[in-house]
C-alpha cells in the first residue's frame, strides 16, 4: 500500500507540475492507518447510514470493497453508488492533500449505506504524513492570483481534532482552519 500510495503520489506532482519528487518525497516516511469496516445487515436500512457524510481528513484513502455495494460519493448535488468491485480499488484525495495542493484537489464527499440482506467488509488504507512534517503547499502553487487556503499545520493536529473536537463532516477542513487561526492568536 505504501507503495502504490507513493505511486499515485508521483502522478499527483507531475499533474501539479511539481514534479515526480515532490508529494513521493513528503510522503516518505509516512504514518498511514489501515481500517477494516465491517457494516451489519440492518432491518431498517433507510432509517441508518453505515457511515454519515464525510470526507476523509487523511491525505489519500485506498479503499477495497467486497462484493456488497455500499460506498456512496456525492458529486453534482446527487448521491452516487460506486459498484463494488473486487478486484479493484476506489482512491480519493483526503482533506490533508487538499491543504497540500492549496485547495486544487479537493477530497471527495462520501458515505456508506446498508442493506437488510449482506454483511459488507471494506479495507481501507488513508496516507498520512510523518508525524513532524509541515502540511503546507509547495511554492509553486502560491501567488497573487492563488493565495494561500489553509494555514500550514501537522496531521497530529487535524488527527486529534477529528477525534477530540469535530465529527469529520464535509466542512472539516474549515472549521479546523478556524479552530486553529483562534487557537494560535
Ligand atoms: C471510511 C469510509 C467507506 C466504505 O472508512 O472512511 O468512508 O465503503 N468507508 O466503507
Ligand atoms: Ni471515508
């Protein structure tokens, strides 16, 4: 996972135009997280969601799904169902990369259904930077026209903030960069 996570990491520079290196290099080191889900059948599952509206706070998530459907993405103000597919990946940026490319990539609203019929297991695995590493935009991606979106920070600080503070949402990011402009003044 490591491996192909700092894959994609080279593809994200180049269509960046920061190069190969650049994201590979940050990444270098990283703490990433594996998570297994494991989502129950539900009796009712119109009333529930397996899991609520968010976007991921990590930098990039890889996620393997069997084969019950139940990731949702929310793209042109409408829910949209991801057929699973075992012998695929779904990947998608995390709020950290969006800070990272100064709000170019911006990460994906999802959720997870349930059903009243299948158990549903994915496995996802969310990139994160070393622990001490700087969460701010390379240079290039900042001027006049481009300011910067979000101030530099380290993924403990948003990490802790997701778990302590804030039920990742769609506005996570957001709200985070608010909690710590009035937390550092
Ligand atoms: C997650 C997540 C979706 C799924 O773990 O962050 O969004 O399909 N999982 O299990
Ligand atoms: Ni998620």
């Amino acid at each position: 996972m490591n491996t192909l996570s700092l894959g994609i990491m080279e593809l994200l520079g180049v269509s960046l135009g920061v190069g190969r290196e650049y994201f590979r290099d940050f990444f270098e080191g990283n703490d990433s997280i594996m998570r297994l889900n494991y989502y129950p059948p539900c009796q009712k599952p119109d009333l529930t969601l397996g899991t609520g509206p968010h976007c991921d706070p990590t930098s990039l998530t890889i996620l393997h799904q069997d084969h019950v459907g139940g990731l949702q993405v929310f793209v042109d103000e409408k829910w949209h169902s991801i057929s699973p597919d075992p012998e695929a990946f779904v990947v998608n940026i995390g709020d950290t990369f969006t800070a990272l490319s100064n709000g170019i990539f911006k990460s994906c609203l999802h959720r997870a259904v349930v059903n009243n019929v299948t158990v549903r297991k994915s496995l996802a695995f969310f990139l994160c930077p070393k622990l001490d590493k700087v969460v701010k935009p390379p240079n290039t991606l900042i001027d006049s026209k481009n300011p910067r979106v979000y101030p530099d920070f380290t993924w403990p600080t948003l990490s802790e903030f997701t778990q302590k503070h804030y039920r990742a949402d769609m506005k996570t990011l957001d709200v985070f960069t608010t909690w710590l402009q009035q937390k550092n003044n």
